[in-house]
C-alpha cells in the first residue's frame, strides 16, 4: 500500500466530515465523558466543534497552564484547541494543525463565530509542522498520530517544535492483535 493512497484516502474521509458529506452518529458529550473530558471541558467546547471522532482527552494530564503556546495535531474542527484556549487564558496562544483545509476553514469560523482571540488554525501535516522550532510549551495530539504513516517523523516534529522542558498529551490507539492482511492493505480503513 503507497503513503500516498493512504494520505488521501485519510484526508478524503475527513474532508467529507467536514463538509457533512458524511456524518458521525454519536451522541458526543456522552462520548466526550467516557473518553475523560469533564462537563465543565464539554461545556466550554462549541457544540459544533465536537464531532465526536477522538479517543480520549490528551490534556487530562498534560493540563495546559495559563500564558502557554499550546499545539494541537490534527486538530479538525478544534475542539481540544478551543479546551485549551481557556485554559491557558488571553496571556496564552494555541494553534491547531489539520491536512484538511475545510476542517482549518470550519475551526477559523467557529473561532471567529464564538469570538476566541486567543487561537489560530494552520494548514498543514504533522510529518511537516507549520510551526518553529523551540516555540510550544505542550503539544497535543487526540487519535491522530495513529494515521500517520511515518510515526518517527511525527515525534522527531514534536521535539522540533517544544520548548526545552516541553510536554506533550498524547491520547491514541494502539493494536493488541495483528490485523487481517485485507485491513492492512485497503487504505480506507486508516480514516474510518
């Protein structure tokens, strides 16, 4: 199987999410709770950025602090950006990252929308962070690094981009057991 089929076929899956081609049937803050985000977390989220697709909270126990530079890999329509926001407060900044440009398009407007100043959405890979080097206090990453084929380029960008003394908030999936070869091999399997 080529990167590439892989690439767009992620990138076609949720490019249709963002335009609604394709629809997540979940109730979301209930999906929200049992993956460790708070009510209050749930609550400070516009609703029309949970699409309900993450695997649990990666600022459980990164807790972004006041007045930090805060990233998000894959960031879609911004929810952990939007948690973050709050958190680190006006004296603070968070960038979320997508591949998609109608997720970065539907996040700005969303931001826009619900007036927090305190944010940015950029277009890009997270094998090629938008981002310079030495900038971001903590980075976060909700069931994305999963989907990049080339996992050590990833964490070699998230060294890139800390600040000495950084962290990160990683929540992801991993196998417990081998797939079957036709899972492997069909490059849909990797968005759904």
């Amino acid at each position: 199987m080529k990167e590439n089929d892989i690439k767009k076929s992620v990138a076609d899956f949720y490019k249709d999410i963002a335009s609604d081609k394709k629809k997540v049937r979940v109730k979301t803050k209930e999906l929200g709770k049992a993956l460790g985000y708070t009510q209050e977390e749930l609550d400070s989220v516009p609703e029309e950025a949970n699409m309900g697709l993450g695997c649990g909270n990666p600022q459980e126990k990164a807790e972004p602090k006041p007045g930090e530079t805060i990233l998000d890999l894959g960031c879609g329509k911004g929810m952990d950006v939007f948690i973050a926001a709050k958190k680190v407060g006006a004296s603070g900044h968070v960038i979320g990252v997508d591949m998609t440009l109608e997720m970065v398009q539907k996040a700005r407007m969303i931001a826009e929308k619900r007036k927090f100043t305190n944010v940015e959405f950029r277009l890009g890979e997270i094998e090629f962070l938008p981002i310079v080097d030495n900038s971001i206090d903590l980075v976060l990453s909700n069931c994305v690094i999963n989907l990049a084929t080339d996992k050590g380029i990833v964490y070699r960008e998230i060294l890139r981009v800390l600040k000495k003394g950084g962290r990160i908030g990683i929540s992801d999936i991993t196998l417990s057991e081998h797939l079957p070869q036709e899972v492997l091999d069909d490059p849909r399997m990797y968005g759904t």
